[in-house]
C-alpha cells in the first residue's frame, strides 16, 4: 500500500471525531450567541419617555365633563403639538378663561413687560393677564368658572416669577372656593438643589418663600409644599382641614390612576381641593429637555441649565446677552478688558430694551461649555466672581435698585462678594439653609429623589 493510500484510510477514520468536536464548539459559542442576543432584545433599547400630567387625559378629562373650566396657561402648555386649550375644547371642554404669567399666553413679552388682557384670536376665550399691576383671579373673573386648571412649564428656579403665579392662584382657588387641577411638569432643574436660601425680608414677586435658588421640585409638588407649610396669605384661611382636603384627594388620584376608571373613585369638584395630575417616567434623576422655550430668553436648554448662576448677573452692570442670539449663555461689558470675544444687545422681539444696548460687549461665550463635568454641576458662582474681579468700578458694579439682593434673596452674598470671599466660603455658608430645606422638601416629593 502506497504511503498516500496508508495516509488517506487515516484521514478517513479521524476527520469524523475533529468534524464532531468542532461542530460541537460551533453549537456551543452559537447557542451563547443566540442567548445574549435574545437578552439583548428583552433590554429596552431606550429609557421610558417622560410625560407631563397635561398627556394623562384619560384620568382628568373624566373630572371636567359638564364643568365650567379656567386655565392658567402660556405656549408651554402643549400635548404634543397641540395647545392645552384647544386639546379640552376638541373633547367638549368647555374653557370660558385663560389666564397668562409674565410673558404672556404667547410667551413673547418681555421680562417684565406689561400684558394687557385680551381675546384669544384662535378661539374668542378671554384672556386676561396675571402679571403686573393684576396677580391672581378675582371673585368676577370667577363667577363662570367651576374648576380652575393650571399647566405652566417652569424651570425650577426661585426667582422664575411662574412660581410666584403658581402661589397666587392657589390662593385665588382657596378664596373663591374653586377646585385647582395642576397639570404637572417635569423639573428640568429638578436634579439638585442649591443656593442659599430666601431671607423673608427680602420677599418679592421674584422670591416669595423660603427656599434656595434652585429647590428641586416640579410645580406640583412645589404647591404641596407651600399648602403643607402653611405659607400662602394667612388671610385667606388656609388651614388645616385644607391640607387634609388636599391628602385625601391625593389618594383618590393615586386609586384612579392604579384602577384606571372614574368609577373607583368619587370626586366632589365643587369646594376647594388641590389635585396634582402627575408626570409619568419622570424621576429627580432625569434630565429632561424642553420641548417648548419656557420664555424668549430661555430659547435653549443650555440657557436653562446656566439660567440659575448667570440670572444674579441681572443685579449687577453686566449684560447677560439679552438682544443676542445667546441669551443666558454669555456675559460681557463695555469696560471688560478687551478680548477675542465680544457680543452687542440689539433691541429684539423679547428684549426691546436690553441692558447695555447697541454697546460691544467684551466678555465670554459659555454656549457650549460642557455642563456635566463635575466643575460645572449645579449652581455656579464662578463666572459671578469673575465680573465682579474684571469690573473696574467696584462700586458701580451692583445696580442701585437693590435688584441684586433680591434675586439673592439676602443682603449677605453682596457683601461677601464685596469682602473677596472665595466661591467655598460663600457655598459653605448656605449649607445650613440647604440642609434644612432638604428635610422640608422630602415631605412633599411625588417621584424618586436624585439622593
């Protein structure tokens, strides 16, 4: 026999025991295979979708059949690209008022600037204006309203006004005996809290409580909070059968959530009750971004995020960008050192008038600083300090109207910026206040917290 012949009947009779130990590994690595892919598939591939309460209209649309309805509302107030009011009227709701915060139903009016009431073109609904010389709804505004709705975006910063509304019309509920629906809203400043907290002597429409700068809440639970702490207008009578009327009916949103029918429950909508119609998905972990600019200079949420640490900027000389295309994303004055970078305020739709118009600017871009470092998380004073250093006229850096401590809340943070503390002292001493706050704030959260 040839040696190939002899090497060929070896082959014959090995080949079968290789063939069978390879195509076992094959059936091995490809059963793991199918397995991780098939746990893969199981995974979702995206987090669940964060939902405002206004969505949920399968649990309040129920409330409002036959009912008389007024809504506190602006162009945030959106279900999808639908309008809040003209989603209620396509399911026979019948809206006889909307009232509007600072901005306007629009959301176009300056900071500040007066609204005049007027009709909504779109659906001939009144429309009359909260803010300004009018804060909350009178006993006439009410005369054809059974329940009263509000469905503002805010952005859960203490010296944004649309808290101080949220106040106001609660109170307006309370002494008119309507029931108040909040449609809730995700914070999306929610995921920490920071600042120091408001000195009562310094109360005003752009800080009316007690709380830091940024207080980690949504509207919702921020109206728990003031309701449960007793701190709305003591002439109006809020007392404690209010605060149980408000736990009770907590409960019943909780069962006809959980039961999904109107029948599980019995709601009596005809004495002042505070139901919060909660966001779905959402956690103070989220970080969720705008669908719709909460106001003209506030177009992006880089504006949002940088909103609490440049806005005490608004106190001082130093423009903040009103009148640019970066509103609340640069600041810079005249009497800056030169630099690469400079900005100039035009009068625009939503600043006709801004600080420092029609004057170059020298100062910095932040637009697209990376705002999850850990350098730049949560409220920042840096930038603060900075053009307090760069200002060549110290004593002309603080705006004489005292606008500054307003917005700080206190008149100690002027005076430690003036006395050269350092960014860690100045946070060190709002630690007690946050603390305190912290353990307040835990009474009153409807969704996980971020700690």
């Amino acid at each position: 026999m040839s040696p190939l012949i002899k090497f060929s009947k070896v082959k014959k009779h090995i080949m079968p025991k290789r063939f069978l130990s390879c195509t076992i590994k094959f059936l091995f690595f490809f059963l793991i295979a199918v397995q991780s892919t098939s746990a893969s598939a199981q995974k979702p591939s995206k987090t669940p979708v964060v939902l405002p309460g206004a969505y949920r209209m399968d649990i309040y649309l129920p409330l409002l059949q036959g009912k008389s309805v007024a809504v506190f509302a602006n162009q945030t107030s959106m279900i999808g690209k639908s309008h809040l009011v003209d989603s209620l009227l396509k399911h026979n709701i019948r809206v006889t008022k909307i009232f509007a915060p600072e901005h306007g139903f629009r959301g176009n009016a300056d900071a500040g600037e007066s609204v005049n009431s007027q009709k909504d073109p779109k659906t001939g609904i009144q429309i009359i204006s909260l803010y300004g010389s009018k804060l909350k709804p009178s006993a006439a505004d009410l005369e054809d309203v059974d329940i009263m709705i509000f469905d503002i975006q805010d952005v859960g910063v203490r010296f944004y006004t649309y808290i101080s509304s949220l106040q106001k019309y609660i109170e307006s509920a309370i002494e008119n005996n309507r029931p108040l629906i909040i449609f809730d809203r995700p914070n999306p400043n929610g995921f920490y809290v920071d600042g120091p907290v408001l000195d009562p002597g310094f109360k005003s429409f752009v800080g009316m409580q007690p709380v830091p700068v940024v207080y980690g809440m949504t509207i919702g639970e921020y109206a728990k909070l003031l309701i449960g702490e007793k701190w709305l207008d003591p002439s109006i009578g809020a007392d404690l059968s209010i605060i149980h009327a408000i736990n009770d009916a907590e409960r019943k949103i909780d069962s006809l959530i959980r039961k999904q029918h109107m029948q599980a429950v019995n709601f009596d909508l005809t004495d002042f009750q505070l139901l919060v119609i909660p966001c779905l998905n959402y956690t103070h972990k989220s970080r969720y971004a705008l669908p719709v600019a909460p106001s003209p200079n506030l177009p992006v949420m880089q504006a949002v995020w940088l909103y609490p640490s440049l806005c005490f900027l608004e106190g001082t000389v130093i423009s903040l960008g009103r009148g640019t295309g970066k509103p609340f994303q640069q600041f810079g004055n005249p009497n800056f050192p030169a630099s690469s970078y400079h900005f100039t305020p035009r009068s625009t739709a939503g600043a006709k008038n801004p600080p420092l118009l029609n004057q170059t600017c020298n100062g910095f871009d932040l637009s697209r600083l990376d705002l999850t470092k850990n350098e730049n998380k949560g409220l920042q004073l840096k930038w603060l300090l900075k053009a307090y250093a760069l200002y060549p006229k110290k004593d002309e850096f603080f705006l004489s109207s005292g606008f500054f401590n307003k917005l700080a809340g206190n008149s100690l943070l002027m005076q430690q910026i003036r006395d050269g503390k350092s960014e860690k002292e100045i946070r060190e001493s709002w630690e007690p206040g946050i603390k305190a706050f912290k353990v307040v704030r835990k009474k009153y959260l409807m969704y996980p917290d971020f700690e």
